[in-house]
C-alpha cells in the first residue's frame, strides 16, 4: 500500500483542516500513478493528526473532482489521468494519439434525415433538405471517452453509410470525396450529463461533461455540424492566452 512521507501533523489554524489535508493527498495522487491505492483512513487519521469525518471529508472532495475513486469493498485509488488537449484542428484519432492513447469507435447510428433547424442553419441547408446523421461513441485505449453525434453533407458524401466509419471520419473525406476539412467554428460549454449520455459513457447521471458544439469548412464551404460530449473526469482543453491588441 502507498505510504505518504513524513509531515508535520495538520493543526488548527486559517485554512480548515480538510482543505490542508485535501491539499496534501492531491499532491500525493500526483506521484502515484493511476490505480495506485491511498493509505486506509485510520492511517491517514494517525499520520496527519486529523479526525476520520475530516480524513472523509478531504477524501469526498477529491473523489467529486475526478482525482480520486472509490471502489466499495476496496478502498480509495488514484483516478485515470485526464487527457489534456490543445485547442487545435485535429481528428478525434490523430488527437488520442497524440496523447498517448490508442483510439477506437463504436458507431450508434448512420442515417439520413432532415436534420434539426439548427442543423440545416449551420449547414446552410434548404429547409426539407436531407444530411447524414452519424452517431459514434469514441473510446480510449478501450474506455468511453466521447459521443460524437455529427450531421453531413448528403450531396457532397452520397454513399456515406457505405463506408467505415470507426477511423477518422475527417481523413475519410479528405481521401475519398476529396473534401479536407481546414477550418471549424467551435463553441465549448460544460453540462451535466443526462441519462442516456450517462450511460453510453459509463457515468453516473448528473456527472459534468464538456460539450463541444462545433461547424467545421473545406474550402469555405460548411460540411460538418457535430455535438462532441466528453466525460469530464477524462478530458480537459488546454490553451494559450496572449494579450490581445483590444
């Protein structure tokens, strides 16, 4: 079992006691790695000097944030690591890779439909007007990490349901219909997920995720309206700030 190295007891003082002992198991859980177990809570009572209803306190919190997991029967462990992406341009897969993690998919649905008036907006559509609806739920080395639900471009992807679509659908269209994507409109919000997303992605209700409301062009042209909902204990977006001229 994971031990914790030698630290004067938490007392009383400015910051409360669970926030001191939060503090230090969070920095504990960075040297771990992922499945790593905690020390019992009568250890951590013992070792921090602290009351168990404070030990579970400090411990709920982290479990909240995704850096910890209880396993009933168990005990507590280190959370998977998020996968930390860049605000770029890039295929699900390309993006998996280049975490480290080895992508997959698993296609809900293929139809086409008149899409909803959103949908037909984004995409420019006259009304009544048909378009691809795919649904796929994208995994990571295995685990649910995302539902993509998109809609497409009937006229420009005729046979669209005819092709494989558990790789990346963006080379797909580059390489078959000669249609590479090289710009995206995007829109990211948090929400908390709702029973059937909850379900696909292995979650229990009411857990936030990261949607990702995206329209994405080739050649100025919008080919693309995709929802992208991530579990939130799994993903989180990095970027840079710079001062802007304004």
């Amino acid at each position: 079992m994971a031990g914790v190295s030698a630290e004067p007891l938490i007392v009383d003082g400015v910051v409360p006691k669970h926030e001191q002992l939060r503090g230090r198991l969070t920095e504990l859980a960075a040297r771990l790695p992922a499945g790593a177990p905690l020390p019992g809570e009568r250890q951590l009572c013992v070792e921090h000097g602290v009351s168990r209803i404070t030990v579970r306190e400090a411990i709920g919190q982290l479990v909240s944030e995704g850096v910890l997991v209880r396993v009933r029967g168990k005990g507590t462990f280190v959370a998977e690591r998020a996968a930390r992406s860049r605000l770029h341009l890039a295929s699900f897969s390309d993006d998996m890779r280049r975490l480290g993690l080895q992508p997959s998919t698993a296609v809900l649905a293929v139809a086409r439909l008149v899409p909803p008036p959103a949908t037909r907006r984004a995409l420019e559509l006259p009304a009544g007007a048909p378009a691809w609806h795919v649904r796929r739920l994208r995994l990571a080395d295995g685990q649910p990490m995302s539902i993509d639900d998109a809609w497409y471009l009937a006229d420009l992807l005729p046979d669209l349901d005819t092709q494989d679509l558990t790789g990346s659908l963006y080379t797909l269209l580059d390489e078959r219909y000669g249609c590479t994507i090289d710009r995206a409109e995007q829109t990211v919000r948090a929400a908390d997920a709702d029973r059937e997303t909850a379900m696909v992605l292995g979650l229990p209700a009411g857990r936030p995720v990261l949607v990702f409301d995206r329209v994405s062009y080739s050649g100025g042209r919008p080919v693309e309206h995709a929802e992208s909902t991530y579990r939130g204990d799994r993903y989180e977006v990095q970027m840079t700030v710079e001062l802007g001229a304004g």
